[in-house]
C-alpha cells in the first residue's frame, strides 16, 4: 500500500501531466499553512474560482488550478498544497517541496487575526520549521547544484531593491512568501490599540522576511487582494504596486514596497524596551508582543480533535485495529516501564 506523501505525489504528477501538454505552459506551486481553521481552503477556493463549502484539512491536502495569461496562450498550471491541524502536523512541511521543485514553490501563511494570543507562536513554529527544511534542501543543492543552489539565494533578494534603506537590515524567506491575517471582519471590532500592535508587528515580520502581507475576512470582496498576490505567485500575473497601511483598513503591502522607518519602533515605551533582554530586532518584536498578547501554550493541542474518533470517518475493521493497535502500545509502554525499573534496581 503506498503512503500518503506517495499518493498526493502521484495525483499531483498525473494532473499536471493531464495539463502540461501545451508547449510552454508553466507550473509553480505554493504550500498554504497556519492557524487552525484560519480559512485556508476558503482562500484557495476563492483563488480558484470554487464555490465549494470548504471542509475541514485533515493533513496534507492538494488541488491545482489552471490558467492562461492571455488569448491562445497555453494554460499556466498551479498546484496547492494545504497543510492542516495548525501547528500539530509540522513534519509534513516536508512532503511537498523537494529539491527537484523548490524553484518554482511559494509559500502562504495564513493568521487568524482574531486569536492575538496564538498569532505569534503559530508563525514561529510553522515558519522556523518551513524555513530550516528549505536551508537543508539548498545546502544539499549546493553540493549536487551549485549554480542552482546560487540561483535560489540570488532570488531571496527580488522583492528588495539594492538602494533600499532596509536592504542590509532584513532577513529574506528562502522562497517567496505571503502573509495573510485572515477574518479581518472580528479583527475590526478589537480595541484600535491592539489592532496597532497586531498591524505593526505583522508589518515588521513581514517587511524582515521580504515577504507581502495582506488582511482578508468577509464579505468575499475583501479577498480581492489576497487573490491579486496568489495569482501572480501561482501563475505569474502582473504584480500589484498599490500598497494600504491604514491601520483602520484591512493592510496590503506587496513584498519591498514597506520600510523600517514608516513601521517605526515596537509599540512600547523606550524604558519597557529597556529591561527586555532581545538577541535580535525579530526577538525584541516577539517580546513586545507577547507582553500584550501572552501565548496560549499548547493550544493547538487543546482544541484539537482527533479525525479517527470522529464519527464522520467511522469504519468498523479499521477502528477495530486501530483499538487492538493502541492497546498493543500500551502494553508496551507498561512492559518498558517495567524494565526499566528492573534495571535500575539491579544497578
């Protein structure tokens, strides 16, 4: 029986295949992660010009979409990966971008702007994973591929112009990316001093990471930009340069097209910042947010449930092993433990 990484392999091959065939077609793909229940599927479907009720992603999901810039040209081919669960399934950032496509992949990360207290650790953690995953796949690349391996990081710096104030100051994605703050609709309703704070840092980490940021929510009009930025990373249409950094307005701001200075400084007095202890500006932001905002630890934990015990994907035989398997394992453990201290008391 194949596994699951194998088997959205091969439905991604053979799409792409059914689609490919029109000379000088093209193919990107982007991976959407980030908060659990963030809207992700809706955005995607949007993009695609879906009005499917959007149901919940269980793991890895993929789909893909077609495109043609212009009459009689041939059909652009994009593929969407959808990591679900939140945080809890971060091994599987690793599944759909390889060595063989890491040039042609973008990442979205999308951040549910009504769960402040989330928001931080939610881009850490998928972000880090994300980007320790791709450095690997580069530095292996460097050996293999070094003229490509050159190529990647050369790209980091696109969306920066060289006489940019900020250029020797940031910290470009390996990979473009795109920041969306989603349910932009509950985030409007929150007290105008913590949407500056929100608004300000998620400009920041945008602007240190040469990445694009853009607020979404409902009604469906308000994902218009989103899809501006989605369709130029997934089939290479003209990039937006309008830029909105209103606070009281849902933010768009395409990659390079903010600064430091018109960001300014965390939003804290020059003596709180004072008595915080930061290795670098992006750990200063963290400590000045979560100050306002205190992560919920293990949140995704929490409030996630686990799709075998849901009673919409019950199947007698497997559920019948998947029992005699988890008891299996606790036996084990127990057996462990026991040995375990056997062994310590003879020592």
């Amino acid at each position: 029986m194949p596994r699951a990484s194998e088997a959205l392999w091969e439905l991604a091959q053979a799409e792409a295949e059914r689609g490919g065939d029109a000379e000088g077609a093209a193919e990107k793909a982007l991976l959407f992660l980030g908060s659990k229940a963030g809207g992700k599927t809706t955005i995607i479907l949007r993009c695609l010009d879906r009005e499917e009720i959007p149901k919940p992603t269980l793991a890895l999901e993929y789909t893909f979409g077609r495109r043609a810039k212009g009459h009689n040209t041939p059909k652009d081919i994009a593929h969407f990966w959808e990591l679900g669960g939140g945080t809890s399934l971060l091994e599987l950032t690793r599944i759909p971008i390889t060595s063989d496509n890491i040039r042609t992949f973008a990442i979205v990360l999308v951040l549910d702007l009504s769960k402040p207290s989330e928001l931080w650790s939610t881009m850490e953690s998928l972000l880090q994973v994300t980007r320790n995953h791709l450095n690997k796949l580069i530095t292996k690349l460097g050996k293999t591929n070094p003229k490509v391996a050159t190529e990647i990081r050369e790209k980091m710096w696109n969306s920066m112009q060289k006489d940019h104030p900020d250029y020797e100051l940031i910290d470009p994605f390996p990979i473009p990316l795109v920041i969306i703050g989603s349910k932009y609709d509950i985030f409007h309703e929150f007290d105008s001093e913590m949407r500056k704070i929100i608004c300000k840092t998620l400009r920041f980490v945008s602007h240190y990471y040469g990445a694009s940021l853009v607020f979404t929510g409902k009604p469906d009009t308000l994902l218009l930009k989103a899809r501006i930025l989605i369709n130029h990373l997934a089939f290479g249409f003209e990039r937006s340069k309008s830029i909105s950094v209103d606070q009281n307005k849902p933010l768009f701001i395409p990659a390079g097209l903010d600064s430091l200075s018109q960001i300014g400084p965390p939003p804290a007095s020059d003596s709180d910042i004072g008595k915080l202890y930061a290795h670098t500006p992006l750990d200063l932001w963290k400590k000045v947010y979560e100050k306002t905002f205190p992560p919920m630890r293990n949140s995704d934990l929490k409030d996630s449930k686990d799709p075998a015990l849901d009673p919409q994907y019950a199947e007698y035989e497997i559920d019948a092993m998947r029992t005699q398997k988890n008891q299996e394992l606790e036996q084990y453990k127990r057996n462990a433990s026991k040995s375990w201290k056997e062994m310590e008391l003879e020592s």
